[in-house]
C-alpha cells in the first residue's frame, strides 16, 4: 500500500513552478491556432483571426463582391 504524504499548498504550487516548462513561442502559436480552429465548428460563433494566423489556415483574401454591388449586379438582370 502506498504511504500517503501530507503536502502543504505551498509545497504543491513550489513543486508545479519547478516542474512547469513554458512551450516555445511556435509551439504555443500553434496551440492557439488550434484552439480557434476548434471553434469554427460551433455555429453561429465568430472566430477573429490575424492575416498570418489566417494565412496558416490556408485562409485566402476575399476578393468576392461587397453586399451593395451584389444587390446591385442582381438588380441589373434581365428577366
């Protein structure tokens, strides 16, 4: 059986800082990214990515039509 050991809180949290390695800035990058790509899947919530974040995620420029040139164009058909 194993020997239970009384820890302070102090001993605890002075044990977590020694054993804590912080990641190295490409890595936390990384777990950020996706952190945020985990969220697009939840509907209707808006996910704000950076141009390089959004360039990672193989995101493009949108270049499509705004919406008053659209209205525009599909009032402009004939029918």
């Amino acid at each position: 059986m194993m020997e239970e050991h009384e820890v302070t809180q102090e001993q605890a949290e002075k044990w977590i800082r020694e054993q804590y390695q912080r990641p190295d800035e490409e890595t936390a990058a990384r777990e950020v990214l996706d952190a945020k790509c985990a969220e697009l899947d939840v509907p209707g919530h808006e996910v704000e990515f950076d141009p390089d974040e959004a360039e990672k995620c193989g995101a493009f420029r949108e270049d499509a039509l705004n919406e008053e040139d659209a209205i525009e164009a599909a009032l402009d058909q004939e029918i």
